[in-house]
C-alpha cells in the first residue's frame, strides 16, 4: 500500500479551494433537528465520523435513527448500526417515530407499538 504524505499547506489549499467553490464547500446532511444543524453548521459533515455518546436512556437511539431518517427523506443512503439494539427493536422505534409524524396527538406509544411487536396488546396482530 502506497502512503502519500501531504503538507498542512496543501491540506489548506484544497479546503480553501472547496469553500470558494460555486458549488460551496463540504456537503452537510441535515440531522432533522433544526436546533441542533444550527449549533453544528447546518448539519453533519460529509466523510466525517460523529460519534454519540451519554448515559444510557437519554435518547441517543432517537437521535441517531431520526438523523437517518432525515438523511433518507432527503434522498440520502443511511448505513445504521447498533451494537446495543436488535433489529425488532430498531424497526419499533422507527414505527413509533413515523407514527408520530403521522398523527403527533394520536399516535401509539413506543410501549404500545412494542406490545403489538411482541403479540401482547390483545389484537388481531398487524401493524395498522
């Protein structure tokens, strides 16, 4: 494998290039928070890692699959891993995030959606 050292000024150069651009610099996907684009510049970086990190059940499942979920409703490619969830339970909590989109004032509750996942809300089954 071939390395190629590059100098800071390079580096410089290129990213100055990009950003006097027409086409303006580094492409940014919004996260579907408004607040939190602001805070950030707009949104996520393109070729950038954003870890997410915090103490357990403070929403980062939330925050990640609904910055996914922007990114797809765009017209975006999202890749989701997690080491912590199943998929039935990813697959629960975007349920429940579309639900609320759907109808915010009547919308089922992420235990309630859970309960029909797991055929225990007494129903006939399906989602619907």
């Amino acid at each position: 494998m071939d390395f190629k050292l590059t100098s800071m000024s390079a580096v410089l150069e290129r990213a100055d290039g990009r950003l006097r651009s027409p086409e303006g610099g580094a492409r940014l996907w919004p996260t579907g928070f408004p607040l939190l684009d602001e805070a950030i510049g707009g949104g996520f970086r393109a070729g950038t890692l954003n870890l997410l990190g915090g103490p357990q059940g403070q929403g980062k499942t939330f925050l990640a699959l609904q910055a996914a979920r922007a990114a797809v409703k765009a017209g975006r490619s999202a890749v989701f891993f997690s080491y912590e969830l199943e998929a039935d339970a990813l697959v629960q909590r975007l349920v429940a995030m579309e639900a609320g989109e759907l109808d915010p004032f009547d919308a089922p509750s992420l235990n309630q959606i859970r309960s029909i996942f797991e055929g225990t809300d007494g129903g006939a089954g399906g989602l619907i």
